[in-house]
DNA sequence: GTATCTGCAAATGTTTTGCACTCCA
DNA sequence: TGGAGTGCAAAACATTTGCAGATAC
C-alpha cells in the first residue's frame, strides 16, 4: 500500500496523521525485513531524537489494529513486524532469529478446516510458522 | 506417552529423576487444556509447598527440549503448554485467551512447502495458528 | 561423592502505564 | 481550542540467572 493511502485510510478511521507516525510508516514501508520494536525505534530516532519507545509501541498497535501490519511472535519475548499483510508463512531461525517469508499454500482450505463444533468461532487470522536453523547458521560450526 | 515412559525417557537421556520433574509430568498428564506456567506452578505448589517458579519453568525447558511437550506461543508475554505433541494447529481467543485444539490437515503437504532457496533450511517445528474470538466470547456483548 | 537440580531472590528484557506537556485537526 | 498523541520515567510482566545448599544416582 502506498503511504499516502495508508494516511489516508488512518485519517478516515479518526486518527490523527502525527509526523511520528508518518516516519514510521516510512521506515516500515523502507525495511526490507521483519523488524522488532527496537529496531524500528532505532530507524526512528534518526528522523525524531526525541521519540520514545513508547510511542513506537503505540504507533505499532495502532497499525496493527488497523490490518496495516502484521506482528510475528517470533520467541518468548520478541514480536517482529510484517508490512506484507497478504496470507503468507514464516521460516524464523532459531539460531539468529530472522524470519523469512514461506509462501502459503492451503490458506483457504486452512481457513475452511475449522472442526464442526467449532464452527461458531469467528478467525480473523492465520499463522504458520516454521521454526528451524537457517542455511546460514547451519554452515556455522557453532 | 505413560508417565513411566516419560521418566524412562528422561532417565535415558542422562537427566536426574526428582519428584518436582514427576509430579509436574504428572500434572500436565491430567491437564485438560492448555495451562500456562503459573498454572502449572499452582498445581505443583499443592504438592511440593516449597516449589519455585525456576524449577517449574526448569522443567518445562527441559521437557520442550526433549519433545515430551510443546510451547504455544499465545500472545506478547504469555506461553502455553502442550502435551499433545502430535502434528495439530491451535485457535487462540483473543478475548478470554483459551486455546483449542485444531486438525492440520496439511501438516505433511506444508512440511515439505519451502520454497527452492530454502531448501538448506533445517525444519524442525511447524505451528498453524488460529486468531479470533471463541463461540463463548462471540455470545457475550462485551 | 559429586555433578545435577532446586529454591530463593535479584536481574533481565520487553512492553505498558500514568501523567504533564504538546500539537494536530 | 480541546482532546488525541507524545515523551519521560517508572511499573508491570513473564521469564532467566547466580549461587548456596540439597539430593539423585
């Protein structure tokens, strides 16, 4: 999504359009990866020297809230960011912690798959996570 | 798997056999659902007063490193436990935080889905996970 | 006997909160 | 101008760690 359609759909849904969360949209528009708070925090703070974490961590939630991003839990405690929302995978590596994106396959049959005494649960979203060793830190001895 | 397999187990890969490691073997045997490490640590208190959240959180490493359990991943800071460690997915409620067992159909077909520039990647977990809201949720206003 | 395990308390690291100030609409 | 948003520092939270003493084998 185009930035300006991002701050267009957050002023519509009565959000206030703050630089902070513009700078922030960008970095994540920019980040290549799955960035973590912190990450993005440190990104940030190049634009804005006083911005917090805390404010990184609101502006986080509200784009998630709002379907712009997506959080990876990635470990006990660390989430990582997704600005591609569209159904797909991850490989995270249990070595150095990145995550790499799996395409998704069966996502509509997985959506479909719920047991029939579940079926009054309402899904609003699908993860599928590999978790293993990347070939990078498989070549690595140690 | 018998809790007396499970010790043998343990007991197999060089690990001592201390009451604290059985009963809380014992107690994830008897579990219903889904239990948290507080929840565990309840239980244990009941039979060792002296138990300490170290050792709960000890022996859950220890039995999530040797395949007895499984660690689901809920939300920012909460993980659950499971000792169905048979290929199956989960479904989270986001409102009362309950999990519940799925099916995973495609387990084996998702599996063997990496793409050709992963095919150096080492698998070692695959986690399909449901977010949304429970029946029960769904039923009351708020 | 001794290396592993436990229990305690203190530390860690991430995320959240309270509150005064700021600034977007 | 007023209320949403920010920045700061402190709090909250689950989890981890260091270490002395206990104990399985």
């Amino acid at each position: 999504m185009e930035i300006k359609d991002t701050i267009a759909l957050l002023k519509s849904r009565g959000y206030r359009i703050t630089p902070q969360r513009v700078a922030i949209i960008r970095i994540l528009r920019d980040h290549e990866g799955h960035p973590g708070a912190e990450e993005v925090f440190r990104s940030a703070i190049q634009v804005y020297p006083n911005i917090s974490m805390a404010t990184v961590y609101n502006v986080m939630e509200v784009l998630e809230k709002e379907g712009i991003i997506r959080a990876i839990a990635v470990s006990k405690n660390s989430r990582r960011y997704d600005s591609n929302v569209k159904p797909h995978g991850h490989f995270i590596c249990d070595n150095c912690g990145r995550v790499f994106d799996i395409p998704m396959k069966y996502y509509e049959a997985c959506m479909k798959e719920l047991p029939i005494e579940l079926t009054d649960f309402e899904v609003r979203s699908l993860e599928l996570i590999y978790k293993g060793t990347c070939s990078d830190c498989k070549k690595k001895p140690l």
